[in-house]
C-alpha cells in the first residue's frame, strides 16, 4: 500500500475579501503534492460569497428577516423593562433588543429597496467579474448594490454584519466564552447555516485529515464555526493553521475545551515544513510527539512540540492553484498573490508585529523567475500582488533586469520603504517589466512621529523618490496612520497637510487608526513612546493590546480623521481611486488605462473608455 494514501484537505474559510485565492492554502497543497501526499483545496470563502449573493438567498433573508421580527416582537415584553437601565440586562438580553431594534428599523426603512434587490444582485455580481468592472458608472453601481445585499444578508444575523472585506459585531470580544458563544448561537451565527450542506459535502470527500486556515480575525467564528460542526460529525483529524492562533499559543494552551469541541491540534508559525510532518503523521510514519510547530491535546493535558528551523523559500515547491476556479472571483482577472521574500529586511519599525513569528529570508530571482513562467503557462496568469513586507531597491532592480531579458510580460504591484536607493533609473526600468504600482510605507507627515517610528529612511528624500516614481509612470499609494503615541494635533494635520500638497505625486493612500499589536516593538519600551499605561488584556485572545498615552484624544482623533476624509475629498477632487476600494481592483484599473488615466477619472466628470 502507498505510505501516501491518506487524503489531506486544506480548507480556507470565510471572512476574506473575495477577490483572489489567499496565499495560504495554495503554497501549502504546493508542498504537500511535491512530496507525493495526497492533498487538494478548497475555498469556502469565495463559495460563501457566491452563495448568498443569489437571488434565492436574498429572498429568503428577507422572509427571515420578517419571521425573526414576528418572534422578537411576541418576546419583547419578556425582556424589555421601563424599569431598567441597559447595564441591568444580561448579556443574551442586550443581544436580544438590539436584535429587534435592528430588524425592525432596517425593515421599516428599506421596504421599497428590499421589493427590488433580489432581481438586481446577479447582474451586479456580473459585472464586477466581466469587462464591464472597468466602466467606472457600471462598477461603482454595482459595488453599491453588493454592499447593499450584504446589509439584507446579514439583517436577520444581527448583530453580526457580514461586509466584503470582514464581520462586525459589537458584542464580539477576543476571549474564548465570548468566541463559543457566538459559534454556537444558530440565531446570530449566518455560518451554522451556510456550513448545513457543506458539512456532507466536505465529509463526503473522505479526508483523513482536514486544516483549516484562519489568517484574520475576521475569520475566527466562521472558521471555528466550520471546525465545531466538522468535529461533531467526522473522525478526521481537524487542524487548525495560519498566523492568527499562533500569536496567542500560551493563552489558547490553557484552554483543553478548545482542543476538544474546535480542532485535534493547531498549527503554529510557518507552515510549509511542519505540513509535511503532519502529513507523515497522518499517514502513519511518524507519532504525533515528533511533529514540529504543533499543540495538540493528550492524556487531560495540552503539548506544544518543539518548533523547526523554516524551509528557506528557495527550498520550497510552487504554490498549486489546479484546485481554483478563477472565474469564481470578483475581478475580472485574477492578481495572484506572490512572496518573493519573508520577514522585513529593516525590521526596526516601532509600531509593526507584521514579520512576527517570520525568520528573514529571500527567494533567488532565478527561482522567482521560473515559477512566473509556470503561472503564466500553467494558469494563464499575467498579474502579481507581492506580499512580501518590502521589496528592496536592489531586488526590484535585478528582479526587473531579469524579467525583461527573459522577456517575461507581467504586470505586478509592491510594497516598499522610501529609500534613496529606489533611483530614476531603477523605477523607470521597473515600469517598463511590469510594475504598475507601489505601496509605499508613507506613515506621517511629522517628522517628530517618524523619528518615533524609526522608519530609518532620509526623510528629506522621500519625496523626490515619489516624483520619481510618478515619472516613470507609476502610481504612488501612500499608507498612513493616525494615533500613534504622541501624535498631537498639530501632528496629524501636517500629515493632511502633506497629502494635499504633494496630490500630484501621491495618488492614493490609505488611512488607519493606530493599534498596538500585543508583539509590536514599541511595547517593549512604552515609556520611550509616551504611553503611560498598558491594561492587562481583558480579551486573552485579542491580537492587540489597549494603552493610554500622551498625544490626542479620542475626540480629537475623530475630528482628525473627519477633517482627512473632507480635505482630501476636494484636494483630490472625489477621485476614481477612492471607490476602488482593493488594492488589487486599483491595480487592474491602473494596468488597463495608465496611472495618469485613473489619477485624472473623477466620479463628478463620469469619464469612463
């Protein structure tokens, strides 16, 4: 008999932005068949999406929606008390009236759009995926109707909000009563529903072994959802994998219920060698002691293995992607994701965890070179988002040198630092093998907030290398945050101030709110950064950790992000760029017209091709 034989599904689940495969799955299936395992993907998250934008699931929402308000409504006055102040209700209570206020408001104002939205969503749907995404009218009308589709999806789930990027609930929190309840609760939980059928299905594909990936917390109750209804109906062996568990290993240790109801083991950091290991265990090869990277519950107790040294990604096989139906997704071409390098070369930022739990290392340009020949010749492929932290001016250049002379004809998009080494001649050189955009780590336009941040670039500099970049016909996008420790007002508005002066050569940025991830640097040492205080975490498995700090207030920094959004509005002149919500939908806008064709297409002149 093959040692091989086991069959080994890889599942990425719901919440994640549908626009393109993750990055996850497909490298790990990419290993596991190069050593001869059995394996196959599935993605569930693209499957949701086309599953409840139907016409069908519209209707049948909204007939949710009214019988739920009937129940709620001959409830109400076994709950709701005159007498009482909110902070008197029990938890289930609160849920409970803010159920009923939710669907009734959202029925009793959207009565005439509700008459007309399941008749409209499959062609909205169609056009986000055909030639008609890059009519600016058409795109932008139809974007609006998902949104509002979404809104009628999720009605009769209050509280609980499924959007395209992600969930909202304001009753959610990051500990693990809270996370249990929300996956058992079939009333807010739109998953437990939408899992009914799949579940068969999944079991029917007779796994002995089934991961499911949760790189977002946006994915926590719908993936530990899946996992708790696999686990009641299935022997398989349920793994859970991806980054987000495995910044929080100590606190999920102590948790044995978890490994019992969700999942046999968790997988921790990364992936690519630890699956192979697991796949022999699976298979009988190796014990489940001798499996790196992995927590795993045995004899009442929970044991964490000992942690391997990472596959360098030269040593790695390809990612597989035969498992995808690209025509599934929203765009009318799929941007695969690419990492060409992992970890961050400078790693110095204060404020960043994002290479956490990541060992620095970067592919060979041959190898990056031979595997966009696979994509192109294998998938039909032409288009690349780089995930890696950053790209670095020489890498670019000699990645650039090597396209053209294999006359590989691509089209890609980076994130980058603002470093002097990124010449004319580079960026130019750039351009012309394909790169079509750069995400540049911008931040702040205060010099006393980037000393802080330790960005390590010349500050002085930063903006000839957009005008650069600008001229080589690249489109600059800027990320920048606002509330970092310290930050005052007077701060924030020489950010906006920056943005507004320098429009002509940055053509976008996108705009967040400071967090501190509980393993980014600056924890380390709060006093150095104004914070002042840091509260023991209520929510044991939030990937953030609350402070106090000197800087602006909450109100102000809400009066700040205000006066960004208005500003930048009429300094931009409400651009095309500020719909296209994706990045990859930008790109793609960008690789058809030119930067200067999208910098130019504002929604008040409707210029469409």
């Amino acid at each position: 008999m093959d040692k091989h034989n086991k069959k080994l599904l890889l599942i990425f689940p719901p919440q994640w932005t549908p626009i393109s495969p993750h990055f996850a799955i497909p490298q790990l299936v990419g290993q596991l068949k190069a050593k001869g395992f059995n394996a196959s993907a599935l993605d569930l998250n693209i499957d949701f999406f086309n599953e409840i934008l139907t016409t069908d699931s519209l209707k049948y929402s909204i007939q949710l929606a009214q019988n739920e308000l009937e129940i709620l409504k001959k409830n109400l006055m076994t709950v709701f008390s005159i007498e009482k102040k909110s902070s008197d209700y029990t938890f289930e209570e609160q849920i409970f009236l803010y159920r009923y206020n939710q669907i009734n408001k959202f029925l009793q104002t959207n009565n005439d759009f509700l008459s007309i939205i399941p008749s409209i969503i499959e062609n909205a749907k169609t056009t986000v995926k055909n030639n008609d995404f890059y009519s600016p009218a058409k795109l932008i009308e139809s974007v609006n109707i998902i949104d509002r589709a979404l809104e009628v999806i999720s009605i009769p789930y209050s509280p609980l909000k499924i959007e395209f990027e992600g969930i909202t609930n304001p009753f959610f929190k990051f500990n693990y009563k809270n996370i249990k309840y929300f996956v058992e609760d079939k009333k807010t939980n739109i998953f437990r529903k939408y899992y009914e059928n799949k579940i068969d299905e999944i079991i029917n594909k007779k796994a002995d072994f089934i991961a499911i990936s949760l790189n977002s917390s946006s994915q926590i109750i719908p993936g530990l959802t899946l996992t708790y209804m696999l686990k009641k109906k299935t022997k398989a062996h349920i793994n859970i994998g991806g980054n987000f568990f495995g910044r929080i290993t100590d606190e999920l240790s102590k948790h044995k219920e978890f490994f019992k109801i969700f999942a046999d083991s968790v997988s921790i950091e990364e992936g690519e060698g630890p699956i192979i290991e697991v796949a022999k265990y699976i298979n009988g090869i190796i014990s489940i002691k001798e499996v790196p990277n992995l927590l795993y519950y045995e004899n009442g107790c929970v044991h964490q293995n000992e942690k391997m040294k990472p596959i360098k990604l030269d040593d790695m096989a390809n990612m597989d992607l035969s498992d995808y139906d690209f025509k599934k997704y929203f765009a009318p071409e799929i941007v695969i994701p690419y990492q060409s390098s992992r970890g961050c070369y400078w790693g110095k930022c204060s404020f960043c965890d994002q290479d956490f739990g990541q060992n620095f290392n970067i592919k060979k340009i041959d190898k990056v070179i031979s595997e966009f020949k696979e994509f192109k010749e294998k998938y039909n492929i032409n288009s690349f988002e780089f995930i890696d932290e950053s790209v670095s001016p020489s890498y670019l250049k000699d990645l650039s040198y090597k396209l053209k002379e294999n006359n590989i004809n691509i089209n890609f998009f980076i994130d980058a630092r603002l470093e002097t080494d990124f010449t004319k001649e580079t960026l130019e050189l750039a351009h012309k093998s394909g790169l079509q955009m750069i995400l540049w780590g911008l931040e702040s336009g205060s010099d006393d907030v980037l000393k802080l941040i330790n960005k390590g670039i010349d500050l002085n500099k930063r903006f000839d290398i957009l005008r650069d970049s600008k001229n080589a016909g690249i489109w600059n996008f800027a990320f920048i945050f606002f509330g970092f420790p310290t930050e005052t007002k007077k701060d924030a508005l020489q950010t906006i101030d920056m943005l507004i002066k320098n429009n002509d050569i940055i053509h976008s940025y996108g705009r967040s709110v400071f967090t501190m991830g509980r393993h980014a640097k600056l924890s380390r040492e709060p006093e150095k950064y104004g914070i002042t205080k840091i509260y023991p975490a209520e929510d044991e498995f939030s990937p953030n950790i609350k402070f106090e700090a000197r800087g602006m207030n909450k109100n102000e920094l809400k009066e700040i992000l205000d006066h960004c959004i208005k500003e930048c509005a009429k300094a931009y002149n409400n651009p095309l760029w500020m719909y296209l919500r994706y990045r990859e939908w930008l790109f793609l806008y960008i690789k058809k017209y030119g930067s200067d064709w999208v910098k130019n297409c504002t929604i008040l002149s409707n210029r469409e091709s």
